[in-house]
C-alpha cells in the first residue's frame, strides 16, 4: 500500500514593488492566506483518502493460513490418494486406448496429455475437482489453508512429502499409460504392525485350540525343544 504525503508550500513574502506588481502577484498566486486555506482542505481529504485506503485494505485482505493438526492433513492427502488412484487408473486406459487407435505416437510428449486433462472442460479434471472438494468440506478446510499447510508448515514431514509425490508420480505414471497400484503408504508402520499382532493372535487362538482338543481326545503331544 501507499501513504499520500502532503508538504505544505513555503509562505510567500510580500516585497516592495509598485501597487501594479502586488495586484499582479495576487492575480497569479492567489492571496496568501487563501492559498493556506486551500492546501489545508486539500491536505484534509488526502488524508481521510488515505485513511479510507487503509481501512479498504485490511477489510478486504484475506486472513492468514489456519495450522491445521498433522493428523488431519495425512487423512485429508490419504483420501485424496484413494480418490485419485480410481481417477488416474482411468487416465491411463484412456491413454492407452488412443495409443491402440495410433491417436498417440510412440514417443509421445505425456505433457500433450497433460494439457487435455486439465483443460476446462476435461471430465477429469471436474472429478478432480469434486474429488477435492468433498475432502475439504468433510475435514472442514480449505483448499488455500491445505495447500498451506503442506507445502510450508509441513514441507519438513517426510510422510506428508512422501504421500504428494506419490500422487504426483502417480499421476505422471497415468500420463505415460501405466494404471497406478495401491499406494502402500496407507500401510503406516503402525498400521502394518496391528495387523501382525492381530494375525499372531489368531495364530495362537487357532493352535491353543488344536492343543485342548487333543487333550480331550487323550492324544499325548510331544513338544521339540
């Protein structure tokens, strides 16, 4: 923003010239004491045209990023992941459906296909685009306070890095024709060692079991050390 500074003119001071002279000044210059009065209402409404500046300016800025919990922002970029995985899956069939029709050369540019995806009226891109916005509203965020938070106030997080360029490959992946996997960041190291100790439970469920059944049975079960 600007700040309009306003410096009052130097006074005039009367010479002695002839009576001619002075009514010539006064014609000109106008009568020092108006010419006072004029630059005192001139500085007044720069001054409220400024302070109608200021007040414009921060009523229509728009306020910082919200931090958003770690937590919600790796479940918001999980879902978005699944929601893009079904999305890119059906980039590359189109991609190599139009590879089948000789529509794309060999050595296609994949930055061609870009281009249609992300066009105005690409259907992709309206998927995406409700894709997103679902996510945002059932986590109750905003894009601008989202893309914030990954990009500045978690661009340290290895994990939250790691899932976006698992998106970002995935999508170039879909732009050469190659379908994308299930992503296995999904499977977090606590996830993964959950699922091992409930494997491991029914395990010795499953053999505790077998062991009282042969017990009532009188079968004897010899144990290896």
């Amino acid at each position: 923003f600007f700040f309009l500074m306003i410096r009052r003119p130097p006074r005039s001071t009367q010479s002695r010239s002839s009576a001619a002279s002075d009514v010539y000044k006064r014609q000109v210059h106008g009568d020092p004491s108006k010419m006072e009065s004029k630059t005192k209402i001139i500085g007044g409404v720069a001054l409220l045209a400024s302070a109608l500046g200021l007040g414009y300016y921060f009523l229509s800025k728009e306020p910082e990023p919200k931090v958003i919990q770690r937590e919600t922002v790796l479940s918001a970029l999980r879902d978005l992941q699944a929601e893009f995985t079904k999305i890119f899956e059906d980039i590359s069939t189109m991609v190599n459906e139009l590879k089948k029709m000789k529509k794309l050369s060999p050595d296609y540019n994949p930055s061609i296909v870009k281009e249609i995806i992300f066009s105005e009226d690409s259907v992709y891109k309206r998927r995406m685009t409700t894709a997103e916005t679902t996510i945002y509203q059932r986590y109750n965020i905003t894009e601008r306070d989202f893309q914030t938070n990954c990009s500045e106030n978690y661009k340290n997080d290895p994990e939250i890095q790691k899932i976006q360029r698992e998106i970002q490959k995935a999508l170039d992946d879909a732009l050469r024709g190659i379908p994308p996997y299930q992503l296995p960041s999904i499977l977090t190291k606590e996830v993964t060692f959950d699922i091992f100790k409930k494997m491991l439970s029914a395990f010795a469920k499953q053999i505790k079991t077998v062991l009282l059944e042969r017990h009532r049975n009188g079968t004897h079960i010899l144990y290896l050390a």
